[in-house]
C-alpha cells in the first residue's frame, strides 16, 4: 500500500494515502526531527525507487538534484582517490539513514558514490522539496555535526570543508543499557563516536601457564584461624 501511494503524483494523493505514508515513516529516523508540517508536505511529494543489490544510486562527480532515505535496505558509501584508481569504504548506510543532502546544499556535484549493498527501497526527495521544507533544518542539524567533530581530537586539524564532508555522513544511533556494540575479534564498518551517555570498553586477554603459575603462587593464603 505504501508504494501505491508513492505511485501516485503529487495532486492525485489523497488524505487516506498521506495518513497512511505518515504512518509508514512515523519511525524513521530521519522524519523524527521534522515538524508535522514537514512531514505532511515530504508525504505529499516524495517518491520512490527501488534498486538491486549492487546498483550505484549515484556516482560522485555527477550532479545531484535528490537526497534520499532509506526505507529498506543497505548501501555503501564510497569515495574514489583523486589520484589512482583506489577507492575507500565511508560508512554503511541502513535503514531510516538519508545521504545525498550535501549536493543541495553546497556544490551540485556528487562528492561520493553510494551503491546498494542489497535490494534496497529509497525514498526520494527532489531538490524544489529540500529547498522548501528542509534546508533550514538541516542546515542547522549538519552545523551542529560540525561542533561536534570539532570537538573530537582526531579532528582538530581538519579543515571546515573537510569536516562538513565527515557530518553528512554521521548518523545517529540509539543503545540500550548492556547492548554489545562491536565485539573484540569482529571486524566493523563504523567508527564510532560518544555523543552522550557511557560505554564501557573490556578486552579479553590470554594468560599464559607461566603467568598462571605465578598468580596461583602469589595468591594470599585463608587464615587458618
């Protein structure tokens, strides 16, 4: 039913198809920082595609008019060396995860590539729409990305246009107390940032029998009291 309305163009949407749009995407995290207003006029006149695994949605260097959301789905980020034919791995975007704002907001021209990592189903935003109802507040959302990674030591050096880059693509993502993140031996795709909140970070460490012999030797005889 989703993608029916989605068919639909804009005029022919009826109340019935923008509840139900509204509804489909109540959860989604990039409509959770948006006013009931703008959610309404992004269900009004956003579309969608749905792509095979291993599509490019866009490859950089070419011009951008849309940003999309990720209904469903996966897709990596990708940014080719400027000298070479190397590329290197961003960041994996997943469900409720837009990309493509940065287009619309600075230069027209695709500063990355982004490719499904499976069939996935976008969300598609036109630029008339973004200029209209969301630049103001993503603007504000990616200045405030930009504090942040100034904040960060690693970032310290990094020149602005550098680090705008780096802030649209964070994403945030929500843990619950006790939830493992990335588990010792595994391999990630992220690099991860503490925005708020703790973690603690354990490492398993291997004792050998010569370590083991001594602990046992120093530990502290019970009392024969």
């Amino acid at each position: 039913e989703v993608t029916r309305a989605l068919r639909k163009p804009a005029a022919s949407r009826s109340a019935e198809d923008l509840r139900l749009l509204q509804r489909a995407v109540a959860e989604i995290k990039f409509f959770e920082q948006l006013t009931n207003s703008q959610r309404q006029e992004l269900c009004r006149t956003m579309t969608y595609e749905r792509l095979p695994a291993g599509a490019d949605v866009f490859v950089q260097g070419s011009e951008g008019t849309t940003c999309y959301v990720i209904l469903a789905g996966a897709a990596q980020v990708v940014i080719n060396a400027t000298k070479g034919n190397s590329t290197s791995l961003v960041c994996v975007l997943e469900d409720g995860d837009s990309f493509g704002e940065m287009a619309l907001h600075t230069s027209p021209v695709r500063a990355n590539t982004v490719t499904t990592a499976m069939p996935t189903l976008l969300l598609r935003i036109e630029k008339e729409t973004f200029d209209r109802s969301l630049s103001r507040l993503s603007a504000a959302e990616v200045s405030a990305r930009i504090s942040f990674l100034r904040r960060v030591f690693l970032f310290h050096d990094f020149e602005d246009e550098l680090l705008k880059r780096l802030a649209y693509t964070l994403s945030l993502k929500r843990y619950e107390k006790n939830v493992t993140i990335v588990r010792q031996g595994e391999t990630t795709d992220y690099m991860f940032f503490l925005r708020q909140g703790f973690c603690r970070v354990l490492k398993e460490v291997k004792i050998s029998s010569t370590h083991q012999e001594y602990l046992g030797a120093s530990r502290i005889p019970p009392s024969a009291g």
